[in-house]
C-alpha cells in the first residue's frame, strides 16, 4: 500500500468534504492508474488477433488523433504481436 499524507478539508460544519495530497503523491496516483489500465486493456486484447504490417498502419493513421495513451496502447500491442509471431 503506498503511503500517501493527505489533509482533510473540513466545511463550517466539520463535516470533510475534500481531500488534499501533494503533487508528488498526485502523480504516484496518477502514474498507478495509467498502469493499471493499460494493463486490463493488455489482458483484454490477449486473445485478439494480431495485425499485419499493412493494416497496423492503417489502423494507425485512423486513431492517431485520439490521444497519446491510445497510441502508445496500440503501439505496445503491435509490438508484442510482432514479437511473438
């Protein structure tokens, strides 16, 4: 379990309404998450079939525009296929 400081915000009721952590924490969590997503993306495409060279490509240049994390997705499982074939 990682070890987070955090702070509680409190209303003028005393009832907590926020959390707050520090930046360096913020991004362990961050970085946690993107990690565990890729992986459940990874084990959900196990089975999938892999693409040829040509195709990947045109897979490629019609998501290329929908962000960083979904490229560097595709790209990491073209790989793996590539170097398990």
């Amino acid at each position: 379990m990682l070890n987070i400081s955090k702070y509680y915000v409190y209303n003028e009721r005393q009832k907590p309404i926020a959390v707050q952590i520090s930046i360096t924490d913020f991004e362990r969590l961050e970085e946690l998450i993107e990690n565990y997503g890729l992986s459940q993306l990874m084990d959900e495409t196990q089975t999938e079939e892999c693409l040829t060279g040509e195709l990947a490509l045109k897979y490629y240049e019609s998501v290329k525009n929908e962000g960083i994390l979904h490229f560097l997705v595709d790209t990491f499982i073209f790989q793996t296929c590539n170097i398990s074939s």
